[in-house]
C-alpha cells in the first residue's frame, strides 16, 4: 500500500469536489444501522456518497412490512436513546418505525443476586414519555433501506445525483493512489469491479474487513463471557418495563418488546444473558422446557414466569476499541470503531453518536471549503468521539467487574449504592437522562 504525500486542504470552489476522479467523494462501507443511517445523514452535505455492502437493499413497501408482523419476533434488539430517535427523525425514518412494531418503554428496574438493594427508573419521574425504545434490529435496516430507496427515486429527476448505492459487493482489497494531488483509494470487490473515494468510511461492523486491511491498531480481550439472545413470552404482560439483574455469572436483561405498531403493551420480551463460558454452555444444552424454568428463577419469577422461547443464539463477548479512528483518509465508525459489552444495550447509539460527529465535521468541512478528506476535518471528528466511547467502555467495565466480584463486603457495598441511588430522587433523575441520552 503506498502512502500518499500532504495535500493542501482549501478547496478553490464547491465544484472541485464533484470534479474528483472518483465514483464519489465518500464512499461508505457497510449498509446496517449505522452505515445506512450515515449514508441519510449526509444527503443535503454538498458531497457526493457511496454506499458499498455484501448484502441486497432490503425496502419493501411499509405495507409489505406491516403484513409480516404477526411473524417471529428478531432475536437481536435495540434500545433507543432520545438522541437516536431524534437522528432517526431528521433522516426521515422514524415516521416509518411507528408504524411496525416498537416498544417504548415507561420503567425500568435494576438489581442484583443475592442482594436486596435495587433501583428504579420511572419515565414520568423526569417528564419524558418514555425511557427509551426497542425495536428490532432487522425493523430499523428494513425503515433505513426503505428510506434509501426513495431517495434514488427521488434523485431520478434532479440535476445532480448525491447517492449512488453499490450492492451485493464484499471488499477484497484495498489499493492507496494520488490522482490529481489528491489521495484516492480503490477497493477491489469480489465481484471483479473497483469503487473508488478520496474518502472511505468503515461502518462494516466488529470484525471489520477494512479495519483489517488499512491496519488499524486495536485494544481487545475477550471477557470470558457469551451472550444468549433469544424472544420469550411470559405469562403477565410486561407493562412497558425493562428489567435487568445482575447475577453471580453475569448480566441478564428483559426487553419489552410490541406486539404491533399501535399496541406496544404485550407479554413478549427479547433477552439478554451474558454468562461466564461454561454457564453460558449450560444453558445453550438445555431443553426448552428447562431453559425456560431457568430463566424464570434467574429472573425471580418476573412477569409472571416464562411459558414460552424462541430458538437460541449465543456469541462471545469480546470488548475491543481501535487505538485511533482516523487512519490517512480511512475512518472507523460504529462497531469498526469500537464493541462494548452489551449490559447496558448502548453499542448502537454510541455509533449514532459516531453518525452525529462525523457528518457535522464534514458539513463544517464543505462549509469552510475543505476536501472530505481533510486531516483537520478528520482529525475533529476523532477528538469528538474518542473520548465518549473510551469513558463509556470503561463504565460499562466497571459495572461489569463490580457485579461480578462476590466478597461480602463488595456485596454490601453495591447494596448500599443501589438502595441510595434508588432514595435520592435527583440523583435518579439524573441517571434516567443520562440514559436516555438527553
């Protein structure tokens, strides 16, 4: 790979960027949540984008989507901050998430084993009208892809064409050129085509290609842990409450889930159970019958008890964060950029946050009459993000190693924090916003 030398970074006029000798002037990779939404995000950006992914656009009609509701349920979830919503909003896509399936969720309650202290959230507590909102993962693609669709037919008859989508390609290699005093990568896809941008932003996921191939340093380990996700169905109805306890072996949470666009109220929830290896193997080879009893005791019988689970998938829990996310003119962002535990279920809006940064940079860029690829342009977007992300793995660390130490003390000392959160109203309140992200 060769490196390219300094360039200057004012732009004489907005037309030199279209006039670059590329597909477009950033060409982003990876076309899930994160990726697509990018992709929308910078629509009225003045640059030109790409969108590149292995897989097909998945945008049938709303009313397609609506049909297919009474079918199973995603095993794999989102919870929603404000701040995701109100990205989600501006790209034009939460109107269309209304409409299928999504939960709101008014409370949320948090304990642990072998403990009596707990803590509750209430929506009501800091004016909101929810905490958050689930909704599944293959729903947000589904409204993402339905949304990029109408903009390629809406782009039909204007001037000039912001978005060009390059579907059903996986990345082979990657090759580092100059053309015309300008750096210019070249990825080479398995379908024997090339796509080239003076920028390249990975959004491909954890076990990112690009991040790979560029050579990006990362810090990682493993935590010794997998995560069991499955839906179930319990016998009372779940009153748009999320639950979460944290057990000697690790963090079990219950997602309220719709049953329908306009009935959020409902007796199915999805699951996460993080679990040391060999509990998580346990698990994983029971019957259904026997898994469902002991989740229901995990859970102590919340909700009335489990009747019911869908097929289970179970993955290991690995952290892993890149020691920088700017490499040349290649960008991490999302998953790419860093994986967390998912305890907490803030992997997804972190990359949201990623999305907010990185388009307001280049905006700014494009505004100031900087090339995309700018290194002060890039370089910002870095200092923005790096710090959040790195404060909130090691929150999320913490939690997870203060929940799994079992000394007496350390037990009476997390029942002491969580009975004095749970006292002190502003101090709740205060943690409700936080997570709420607003």
């Amino acid at each position: 790979m060769s490196k390219s030398k300094p360039l200057p970074s004012a732009l004489p006029d907005s037309s030199e960027i279209s006039a670059a000798p590329a597909d477009c002037d950033v060409l982003i990779v990876g076309a899930g949540l994160v990726g697509a939404t990018l992709a929308l995000r910078l629509r009225d950006s003045g640059l030109r984008v790409g969108l590149l992914d292995k897989g097909a656009l998945q945008a049938p009609s709303v009313s397609d989507a609506l049909a297919r509701q009474d079918q199973s349920f995603d095993p794999r979830v989102v919870a929603l901050t404000a701040q995701s919503q109100q990205l989600l909003e501006r790209i034009g896509v939460w109107s269309k998430l209304t409409q299928a399936r999504h939960c709101p969720y008014t409370q949320m309650r948090v304990w642990e084993q072998d403990g009596t202290g707990e803590v509750e959230f209430n929506a009501e507590e800091i004016y909101e009208p929810s905490l958050g909102t689930i909704i599944e993962n293959s729903v947000i693609v589904t409204a993402l892809h339905t949304r990029l669709a109408e903009c390629l037919h809406e782009q039909e008859s204007a001037r000039a064409k912001w978005l060009t989508l390059f579907m059903g390609r996986s990345v082979l290699q990657l090759e580092q050129v100059e053309q015309a005093g300008r750096p210019l990568t070249r990825l080479h896809c398995d379908d024997g085509r090339t796509v080239s941008a003076p920028l390249i932003i990975a959004a491909d996921g954890g076990n990112s290609r690009l991040r790979d191939l560029v050579g990006f340093e990362t810090r990682e380990w493993d935590y010794g842990q997998k995560a069991i996700v499955t839906t179930i169905r319990t016998r009372k109805m779940h009153d748009r409450t999320a639950l979460q306890r944290f057990l000697s072996t690790g963090p079990l949470a219950f997602l309220p889930l719709a049953e329908s666009g306009d009935k959020p109220q409902g007796h199915h929830c999805s699951i996460v159970w993080s679990a040391d290896d060999a509990r998580a193997d346990e698990l994983m080879a029971c019957s259904d019958q026997a898994f469902n009893a002991q989740l229901s005791r995990a859970m102590e019988g919340a909700f009335g008890g489990v009747e019911w689970s869908d097929t289970r998938y179970v993955f290991s829990l690995r952290q892993r964060h890149a020691k920088h996310y700017v490499q040349g003119n290649i960008v991490l962002v999302g998953d790419a950029a860093h994986t967390i535990h998912p305890l907490a279920g803030q992997g997804v809006n972190l990359g949201m946050l990623d999305v907010v940064a990185i388009a307001e940079e280049l905006e700014g860029g494009v505004a100031a009459r900087r090339r995309p690829e700018d290194p002060l342009v890039l370089r910002r977007y870095q200092r923005r993000r790096i710090g959040p992300n790195l404060a909130m793995m090691g929150l999320m660390e913490g939690f997870k190693r203060g929940f799994g130490e079992q000394p007496v003390a350390v037990r009476w000392l997390r029942n002491v924090g969580l009975h004095s959160v749970n006292r002190v109203s502003a101090l709740r309140k205060a943690l409700a916003r936080r997570a709420l992200g607003t």
